[in-house]
C-alpha cells in the first residue's frame, strides 16, 4: 500500500472491469454446500446490493471475500488479477474492509480511540493524539459526518446511526478501496437511516466500490446501482438495478426464479412503501 496519511480517502482508479470479480467460488462446511459456484462483479464507484433469504450465504461469501473463509473453488480477481485473500489481514492490505452488523466498536472508548484501535499512532513511544485526532476529524468531515459532538465523545453515547458512521469512516480511513456493509440500517430510525444512506452515497461518489447487505428493499432500490441476489448458495441474478423491480426481488429471494426480470435501463415497479423481505 501507499504512504497516503490515514484519514485521506483515495478514489480507486475508474477502469472498464470490476474493482473485484468472483468466478466459480464454492464453499462448504462438512457436509453442507453454502456457496455453488457463485459469480460476483463489484466495479468502483457502485453500490451493489448483495440481497437474499435467511441461510442464502450471503454471509458465506461476504467472509470468503473479507478473509475469514478460503473458497473451495473458485477464483477472486482483484483489479483483474488473481488474488488469494487467506486472512483479514489480506484483505486489508488489498483495501478491502467490512463493517459487521455488530460494528465491532468499543463503548468505553471515544470516536479517535475506536478508529485506531489495533493501528495507534506512536510518537516515540507515547501515542501520538494529535495524529490521530486530525485524521479521524479529517475522515469523519470528508464523509459530511457532523453530527457528533466531539470525536473525543465516548462511542457508548451515540446514537445507532452514529455509530454506524464511526464504523464506516473507521473502514475508509485505511486507503480502503472496496468497504461490505452488513445490514447497515437494522434497528435504525427513519432520521438515522436517511443519515446513515447519505453515507453510503458519499462513499459511491469517493469513487469506492461499496457492497450492501440488506433485507430493506426501500434501502435497496434507493441507494444501490446493481443488484446480485443468493438463493440456497446460488447466484441467481445479478444485474443493474432497472432490470429490477421490487416483486422480482421478492421472487428470486424467496424462489431463485422470476418471470418479471427485465431488460436494464427500462422502468421499474414500484411495490407498497415500507416493503421489506426478511
């Protein structure tokens, strides 16, 4: 990786192929199947919605691709070239970060400290809080983050969709390329939720490639430019977001097969507000 200061988010390079490209990527545990030969684009500067039933594998491939599964099968092409990614670690050092339902953030500790837990800034050898206050600032206010108080306020203060921010902006800090959202407006208000899909739009605008995973069809059709949907461990469809309505969604979640899938570019349905699959 570059020398690029942490809290400076750099767009990756706009090129024709995906930022990461899954091809033929199976997985299994003993004697359950949880990924069929699964392919998968996630180009820069999009948002695509991995979207799916309960026990789909959504979680399966989201791992396999974050470093804590290895594939069976398959291949993972990393700006078109062939990458292993056999632990977090991996990932990270290719710019691939995943904020987790759970957002694995510390209440006792405030904003900076979250956001450099495991990577602190030494000076000599004492902490060097200036450092990391300005960059921690510098990520928080390029993703039009103003909404905390101070980033010195303790993480067991703030509100879900706060908190979702303080995980999201500790993501891009790392020269990320590629950030996996897990379920990121569960359990949120409609004012966190509108806060927390802003965010997600300034991460597509960063000019990163952005991985949604969501039950929330609003959500979904809101916010995301492509659409790849699991069924039983099987991709079954996987396209931009026009070629979509929200029943078709519904139908290949809860089927693995539509009949209203339609061409990219033309119009989408629009189903009942407030739908949501689960």
């Amino acid at each position: 990786m570059g020398a690029t200061p942490a809290g400076t988010v750099v767009p990756p390079a706009t090129t024709s192929q995906p930022l990461l490209s899954l091809r033929g990527v199976s997985k299994h545990f003993g004697a359950v199947q949880a990924l069929y030969a699964v392919d998968l684009d996630l180009p820069a500067g999009q948002v695509t919605a991995l979207c799916g039933d309960n026990g789909a594998g959504k979680s399966v491939l989201t791992k396999c691709i974050a470093g804590i599964h290895q594939p069976d099968a398959g291949e993972l092409l990393w700006e078109g070239r062939p990458v292993h990614i056999r632990t977090p670690g991996d990932a990270a050092a290719l710019g691939i970060e995943t904020v987790y339902q759970d957002l694995a953030l510390a209440d006792n500790l405030d904003i900076v400290q979250n956001m450099f837990l495991g990577r602190e800034r030494l000076r000599g050898i004492f902490l060097d809080e200036d450092e990391m206050e300005q960059a921690a600032a510098n990520t928080l206010a390029g993703l039009h983050v103003t909404t905390v108080r101070s980033i010195r306020q303790p993480v067991a203060t703030l509100s879900g969709g706060q908190r979702q921010a303080v995980a999201v902006a500790k993501a891009v800090m790392w020269n990320s390329k590629l950030v996996m959202l897990d379920e990121p407006t569960a359990a949120l208000g409609v004012a966190q939720t509108r806060m927390v899909l802003d965010l997600i739009v300034r991460l597509k605008e960063q000019g990163l490639a952005v991985m949604v995973i969501s039950h929330n069809l609003n959500d979904v059709f809101e916010v995301a430019d492509r659409i790849a949907i699991l069924h039983l461990g099987r991709m079954v469809a996987q396209d931009a977001l026009a070629a979509f309505d929200r029943q078709s969604v519904v139908d290949y979640m809860t089927t693995g097969e539509s009949s209203r899938l339609r061409p990219a570019g033309s119009k989408s349905a629009d189903a009942a507000p407030g739908q949501r699959v689960d």
